[in-house]
C-alpha cells in the first residue's frame, strides 16, 4: 500500500500531523507493506526566495489579529507539538519560501533519503534557532546529515530549474485530488484524509484503506469539525 502525504514544511500543522501518522503507522501490523511518499504543496508558492519575516507578522498580517493573539496561538501549537513528543520554537521563527527545500526534497527521494531530509527540515524549522529561509549551506548542512552528497545538493540548488517541475506537477496534482490544504493524505488512492487528524483516525484509515479497491473516499474524525491544517489562506491558528 502507498501513503502519499502533501504538506509544506512552513506548515506546523503538518509537522504535528506526520508525528501523529507516524505513530499510527508503527501501530499498524502491515507497516512493512506500506510505502510513504511525501508530496509537495507549498502555502506561498511564487513567494521570492529573500521575502523573509517573522512569523508572529506573518500571523498578524495573515488573520488581522493582535501580536498578543498571535503569540498565544503559537503557545497552544507548542503545547499541542509537546503532547507529540516534538519541539517547538513558539518565539522568533521566521517564515520565508519552501520552494527549494521541496525540490531538495525530490532530489532526496531519488537517493532513498526523503523521510530522513523531511524530519531533519521540520525540526530544523520549527524548534532550532538558525532559520532555514534563503540560506543554502544551512540546507546543505541539512541534506548531508539526511546522507546526502554536499556537492550534489548544492549543484541542485545553484539550479533553479532542477526539480521545479516535479513539485509543480505535485501541486497540480494536489489540485485534481481536492486538496485545498495541507497536511493531505491520501491512501492507496481509496482513501483520503485531511488535517492533523488524531492517531486513531488514521489507524482506522489504514485499516480501511488496507486490500480494499474503492474509489477516492474522505475519512473524517470523529467531531463534526474538520482537523487543524494550512492551506493559501493560511493555517488555523488555535486560541484556546
């Protein structure tokens, strides 16, 4: 079985949500027959590589909300990245394009080390100090602790062109299967879900998705809302 999952590493709701797949995928007793495939969506696509702010203005500016609003929303995804056992900087991150890191990201899934460059990008973004915006040698860093060749990550850096396709198509694709927002999963191409959705939900939609044929289907939670997630928008920001 394939599990593709969109999302952008800007995204804290897909940060939240891979730990909360990932913990229902150890649970899953056909783990070993299940191939993960991360996909790319960027929140910004288009947006300029040097277009760099804070993200307590991003979220100001984004939802019309008070510094003070916006700094109790990134207290409660802390919380909320806390209770996953993650780390989460909820002062003095900054928010910027994804863009190459996504392609980094396919140029990784080519040498089998995408899961290990995604983790490393997610951490690197949402609980260290150095920001991973418009600065190579700190993604080259990245990438060669993910087991990737320095050279080679800074030839596809140095070209913009490399992979740009491949995460275009994604985004595209995105589009086709209805995916407004990120995190996205889809299983098997049966099954959908949609948002940080608790581990539960997704060991029901492997269990679901697992041997049966079946056309596209959203496999919702258990309340009547939709779970957390980022779209164009931007991401749902929790004030309580």
């Amino acid at each position: 079985m394939r599990v593709e999952i969109w999302s952008d590493i800007a995204c804290p709701w897909c940060y939240v949500g891979k730990a909360r797949f990932d913990k229902a995928l150890r649970d899953f007793p056909y783990r070993d027959e299940v191939e993960v495939v991360h996909r790319s969506f960027e929140l910004d696509p288009g947006r300029a590589k040097d277009d760099i702010q804070p993200v307590i203005t991003m979220l100001t500016k984004k939802y019309g909300m008070s510094a003070a609003q916006a700094e109790a929303g990134e207290d409660n995804l802390g919380a909320q990245a806390s209770a996953e056992g993650l780390d989460y900087r909820t002062r003095g991150r900054d928010h910027g394009s994804t863009f190459d890191m996504h392609r980094l990201l396919h140029f990784a899934k080519e040498q089998g080390r995408q899961e290990q460059l995604l983790d490393l990008l997610y951490r690197a973004n949402f609980a260290e100090e150095r920001s991973v915006f418009n600065d190579d040698e700190r993604l080259v860093e990245l990438a060669s602790a993910a087991g990737l060749d320095a050279a080679a990550v800074r030839a596809v850096l140095a070209d913009p062109g490399a992979y740009a396709d491949e995460v275009r198509a994604d985004e595209r694709e995105a589009a086709q299967l209805g995916a407004n927002g990120v995190p996205f999963f889809v299983l098997d191409r049966k099954y959908g879900v949609s948002g940080a959705q608790p581990a539960e939900v997704f060991a029901r939609a492997l269990t679901q998705a697992y041997g049966e044929p079946s056309p596209l289907k959203i496999v919702d939670g258990d309340g009547d809302d939709d779970a957390d997630a980022c779209g164009p928008d931007g991401c749902a920001v929790p004030q309580h």
